[in-house]
C-alpha cells in the first residue's frame, strides 16, 4: 500500500531533511550536482566484474522486488543488488542523515517530490546523458506531472516509477438515501450534496487538519491559482484565486466529523467505512485499503473526479522515483538497474499488475487498454491523470514553506483564524525563507 508524502512523512521529518541536507550542503561541492557520469556512445554495458550496488528504500521485502532483483541478477550477474530498507515513515529521516553523513546509498526509491531538494544540494547524479543511451527509458512518454517532480534546473534527476492521483471517493448507499443520483461535479454540487449529507449525526465530508494543505491544492488548483510563480521563486498562493479556494476549503469542516479532524488521511478510513461520512478525497490507495479491509462494503462506494472549479479539472499527484547518488562508485551498475525496473513489463508489474492500486507513471501505460482490464478499478484515476498537477512546487525551500501552510490552514479549519489570515501568515512567513 503506497499513502501520499503528507501521511507517510510527518512535518517534522521534512524540518529534520532540510537541517541534515543544510549539514550536508557545507561541503565546497555542495551546489556542484554530478552531471555527467554515463559516458561514450550506446547502451551502457555491463561491467566486467562483479559489482554491488546498494537500493535503500522502504520496499526492499516487498516479494516483487525480490523477484525483480533475482531475475535482473540472472541478466546481469555482475551485479548484486543489496536491499537497505527502513521504515516508510522513517525512511526520508534516515536517508538525508547518511546523505549529510557523505554515507548515502548508491540508488534509492523515494518520495518523488523530495528529487529536487536532494538534487539542489548536489546530492544526486544528472540522469539526463543515461537517458540519452538509453532505449528503455524515454522522458517524453512521462506523465508531465510525474516529471515535473524530478525535474530541476531543466535536468531530470529521477525516474518518475509509481504514482497516484487524487479523487472523489463517495458512499453509493448514503447518497442513495439522500436522493442524491450522481457525484458532485462542481463546486456548487460539492457543497449542497456535503450540506444535504450532513444529517442525523452523520456527516457529508471528511476533513484532516494535520494534513490540509494536501488536500487544500486540488481547490486551489481548480480555482485557477498556484503555489508558486512558474520560476518556483515567489509565493502566488494567496492570490485573489487562493483565498477563494481556501475559503471555500475551510467552509467545509461544518460538514466534517470534529473528532477525525486531527486524525490522518488512513486513520480516517474507519468513518468512511461506517458510513458516518460520505464523501473523502484520497489517492488510488484508498481503493485499496476498502477492498482489503472492508470487502463487505463492495457495492456501496465508487469514485470519481473532484469537482470542477472555475479552472475545470485538476488534481494533485503523488509518487515515488528512482534516484542514483552522486558518490556512488558503481554508477553504470545502477543504471542499469534503474532502467531494468523502468522497463514497461517491470513498471506494470509493480503498479496494476499487483494487489495494490499504484498506477504507472508513462502515458503509454496509463493510456494503455491492459490496466483498465488489468484493474478496472485504476481506470477513474487513470483518467485523472490529464487533470493531474505535481503537487510540490521543485523549489528546495518549499517543503518548508509547505509545513507552515498546513499549521497555518489547520488552524483555519478549527476556526482559531479565517482562511484568508491562514494564507498570508503563511505567505509572509514564506517569502522570508525564499529571501534567504
């Protein structure tokens, strides 16, 4: 089961990456990133001795990727691939302290929007002159959302590997008993039906306030705003179009349970499952996590777009990439592991081709009639994907700016200040970081 950033990351593991990355950054070739390691013409070769090479992640005991190793081994066996894993949720915290340790693996599998903080401080290789041997990999058949995450300096410094969107999810059966026909398909339609669902202790909508401004960027990204100019170097969201749709956003809660207010995007799953609430946007995990845990509820939710804003359709994305280290010795071996598991037949096996519900990050998977057979469950988020916007800005001071934005709208949607305040407490706040 893959859960977005904000749930699998906590603020105070994204504070904890950007102090070990500053330790990190110290160093005299701190802002030097490592462009060119593949060299001369062709597909990188194998090496003619035996290589290991070393892929932290928090997937390394996942059978799948075992059995990914062990065939890519038997293709290869010059090259051992040797599993450093730790815990999802502790996995960023470890890495960035190995990386300021100058002790940091030769590949890893991380949050996709985290490439471009490591890139910044020269932490990772330039994977742009392996892409252009390669005959596996090709950058324009990336979703551009997915891209968007590895990209920095116009460079891709990670391959885009699974990912998800977000969208509605909606109990069938509440929404039967309300007279309520079809999912809300605009804003309007979003709060009368959240309003009319709202009824006998029971609530039409579901909100987190440890994670809002996750779950605030689709209504700011249908109202027509953004997080940050398209340079990444000033702060736009509390434009006219941000404050719009964070009001809209915080006005949600009277249509929210208050006591899973403070509870996380997972842990929120019990109220959807009994019933108490009737509508909740999450990633394609969530489908998931229903059929595993609840599969007496089959039948009585489904999902669908967010509703439109004055913008039309978007979404966030989230997922995860494959990144090589700049200190790595063995930088063709993993190469030519990354490009293994990027193979299209590996990416599906990993993404639609399994239990879970990650989808693929090219277009000619998402697009491809084998997943809509594969898991016909995948197919609304699939569709998304047109919709889908990378929900970090590649700026490397962001995340920062980001923890404050979701203290900040938290707030708001406990009612101690108003959505507009929310935003320019975080914005001035904010553009002090980008100063500096």
């Amino acid at each position: 089961m893959r859960l977005h950033k904000s749930w699998k990351t906590p603020a105070i593991v994204a504070l904890a990456l950007a102090a070990s990355l500053s330790l990190a950054a110290c160093g005299s070739d701190a802002k030097k990133p490592k462009t060119t390691v593949g060299t001369g013409l062709g597909p990188v070769k194998d090496p003619t001795t035996p290589q290991t090479v070393t892929f932290f992640s928090w997937v390394g005991n996942e059978p799948r990727m075992k059995q990914m190793a062990a065939a890519f081994h038997k293709l290869h066996p010059n090259i051992t691939i040797k599993f450093e894993n730790a815990p999802a949720e502790q996995a960023q915290q470890v890495l960035s302290t190995r990386i300021a340790g100058n002790n940091p693996p030769d590949v890893a599998y991380i949050n996709a929007s985290d490439t471009s903080d490591y890139a910044a401080r020269g932490a990772l290789v330039d994977l742009d002159p392996y892409m252009g041997r390669s005959k596996v990999v090709k950058p324009g058949d990336y979703v551009d959302g997915f891209k968007t995450f590895v990209t920095w300096n116009h460079k891709m410094w990670g391959l885009p590997f699974d990912g998800e969107t977000t969208g509605l999810f909606y109990r069938t059966d509440r929404f039967a008993e309300a007279g309520i026909t079809a999912p809300p398909k605009t804003w309007d339609e979003f709060k009368a039906d959240a309003e009319k669902l709202t009824t006998n202790g029971k609530y039409g909508f579901e909100m987190f306030a440890s994670e809002s401004a996750y779950y605030w960027y689709p209504w700011l990204y249908q109202a027509g705003g953004d997080a940050l100019s398209k340079d990444g170097k000033s702060i736009v969201f509390d434009s006219p179009q941000g404050k719009a749709a964070a009001d809209f956003y915080v006005s949600l809660a009277k249509y929210s349970p208050k006591d899973y207010l403070n509870s996380n995007s997972y842990d929120g799953r019990v109220a959807f499952a009994k019933g108490d609430v009737a509508m909740y946007m999450a990633g394609a995990w969530f489908a998931g996590t229903l059929a595993d845990e609840y599969p007496k509820l089959n039948g009585k939710w489904a999902a669908a777009p967010p509703p439109s804003g004055a913008a039309g359709c978007k979404t966030t994305l989230a997922g995860d990439s494959l990144v090589m280290f700049s200190k790595t010795k063995v930088s063709d071996a993993g190469w030519l592991w990354m490009e293994y598991l990027s193979q299209p037949d590996n990416m599906a096996k990993w993404t639609y081709k399994t239990e879970g519900t990650l989808l693929p990050t090219t277009k000619s998977l998402i697009n491809s009639p084998d997943l809509a057979k594969a898991k016909p469950v995948l197919k609304p988020f699939a569709d998304l994907m047109s919709c889908g916007v990378a929900s970090t800005v590649s700026n490397p001071k962001y995340p920062r700016i980001e923890n404050i934005l979701n203290d900040q709208l938290g707030k708001a949607i406990y009612g101690d200040q108003t959505a507009a305040q929310a935003l320019d407490n975080t914005a001035q706040q904010g553009r002090a970081l980008l100063a500096h």
